[in-house]
C-alpha cells in the first residue's frame, strides 16, 4: 500500500519513464548499481521495483531524525568512508543481504554526482563482488539533477523550473555474472550506454 502511495505521489510530480523492469529477476540475489544523480534515486528504484532492494547509504543519512528513522527501518546498510572496521561490518552486511537472495543495490560512484555526470567507479564495488560474487545489473537514471534533491547549484535553477514537470528517466540493463572481479570502468561504460538509450 506503501508503495502505491509513493508512485502515485511521484507520478503527479514527475513524468516517469522505466524501462527493463523485467531485468530484475523475480528471485535470487543480484548487486544493483546505479548512477547517483539525486537523493530521490533511491525512492524512485524502491517504488517502482517489483522487489524490495536494500542500499548501501552514507552513513550521516542515518543520523536525521526522521530519514534515519526510515533507512532503519527499511534496513538499509550504512557505510562510513575512512573507518576500515565499519566499512568491513557494511561489506558483511550486504553479504549477508545477497546470501539471503535479496537484492542490493550500491552507487559506484560513492556519492552525489556534483554535475549530473558519471564519475569514476570507486574500488568498493569490487571489494564487495570478491567478498560475494553475485550477478550484476546496471541501472542508468537520468533527469533526478533537475530536481531540488541534487547538488545543483541553486542560481542554476531558474524559478519557473520549480513548477515545470520534470522527466525522470529510468533504464534497467540485463543481469550480468562475471568469472572474476568485473572492471569498474567497464561498467561504467555500460552505465553511460544505458543512460543514453
């Protein structure tokens, strides 16, 4: 119900535009990775998917009251950059997520895009697939930097920008397995393709 509540609520805002939903396997466990233009990213993949998807979030989104409250509950998993102990409890996390056949999903990039662009894959990806080697999908988003949920600059949002409905794009890749640790600009580059189709 949930769920309904949140799309039809997106939907009056946004003009949104999924494709390859049927990519995500109905069972058994897969990486999600995504770029990360906006913290709207996440709601939208949860909305729309037709299975619950754990994230891989910065750990400070925890600490707000009522979005930390949310995450908790959601049973998100938070990671702290710079702390080698937290990181290793994060990483075994999301291993236990994916031993359970769940669906995880992580931003490569390892923050906020500052421009909307992709950025280079951190090495936290494939840490991750070495701990847990499980199927890949890529998921390219396009349009969440228009929104008020990014890190553009607000003297580049021009008033009216507020009250034009936005278009918020969403292509969902084929699974992919790998037989060792995947290259990150590889998929990087699969990201890029996907965003532009």
């Amino acid at each position: 119900m949930l769920k309904k509540i949140i799309k039809t609520a997106l939907r009056l805002l946004y003009n949104i535009k999924i494709t390859g939903l049927e990519n995500i396997p109905e069972h058994g466990p897969a990486i999600i990775i995504c770029n990360h233009q906006s913290y709207l990213d996440a709601v939208v993949l949860c909305a729309f998917s037709p299975r619950d998807i754990t994230f891989l979030s910065w750990y400070k989104l925890f600490e707000s009251k009522v979005l930390g409250f949310i995450l908790k509950a959601h049973k998100d998993i938070p990671i702290k950059d710079g702390d080698a102990e937290q990181r290793k409890w994060a990483f075994n996390q999301c291993c236990d997520v994916l031993s359970n056949s769940r669906l995880l999903c992580l931003y490569p990039e390892g923050s906020l895009s500052p421009d909307g662009e992709i950025h280079e894959f951190k090495k936290g990806l494939k840490h991750l697939w070495s701990q847990c080697a499980k199927p890949i999908i890529p998921i390219a988003i396009d349009g969440f930097y228009d929104t008020a949920f990014s890190r553009k600059p607000k003297h580049q949002r021009r008033f009216k920008d507020y009250f034009k409905r936005k278009t918020l794009i969403v292509n969902i890749g084929p699974s992919m397995s790998f037989s060792s640790p995947p290259d990150t600009a590889l998929l990087k580059k699969i990201i890029e393709v996907l965003q532009k189709h």
